[in-house]
C-alpha cells in the first residue's frame, strides 16, 4: 500500500493541478481520456495515472449503463436460447440467423 501512497504523491506533486475544474468541464470535453486531458492541458498519460491511483474516477455514460444483474440473466437466457440444441453438448454452434432479426 505504501507504493501505491508513494505513487499518489510523485503525481500529485509533479502535477498542481486543480481537479474541481473537472466539474467545469463541459460533457463533451470529458468523455474521452484525450478530450479530457486537452480541456485540463495535461498529459494522457498523466490523466490516465489519476485514474489509476484513484484522483479521478470513472463512470459509465448515460447511454451505455451497466447491465443490471437481471438484465444479464435475460441476455445469457436469450444467448442460449440461440444454440442449436442438436449440437449440445459437445461440439455447440449457433442456429442460423439470416430469418430472425436481431
């Protein structure tokens, strides 16, 4: 834990920078590391260690949420039901699609 703390302060004393700016960043601006180190006038690699030792935090976007677990049952369910069951259990393969829209 002590590299991890030591790690922290290289970063933070190299780099005085203000991270509440990051809150007045528009959206656009900071939905890629690049953006977002461009709006900061930092390195990516730099962003990218703020990330790393946790100065930063991710976050998922609006349109890509993460799965909720029952959510992820429905999709490996609707998977599965996509096997050809002739082929189970030893040599598993897809049914054709070409008459199913997906």
């Amino acid at each position: 834990m002590s590299d991890q703390r030591n790690l922290i302060m290289a970063v933070v004393k190299k780099n005085e920078v203000d991270l509440s700016r990051v809150v007045d960043i528009p959206l656009n601006r900071r939905d890629t590391i690049r953006s977002l180190a461009s709006a900061l006038d930092v390195n990516k690699s730099t962003l990218h260690m703020w990330f790393k030792v946790g100065m930063l935090r991710r976050h998922s976007s609006s349109l890509k949420r993460y799965l909720k677990e029952e959510n992820m049952k429905a999709r490996l369910q609707w998977y599965l039901s996509m096997l050809d069951k002739s082929t189970l259990p030893h040599d598993p393969k897809f049914i054709e699609m070409k008459d199913i829209i997906h």
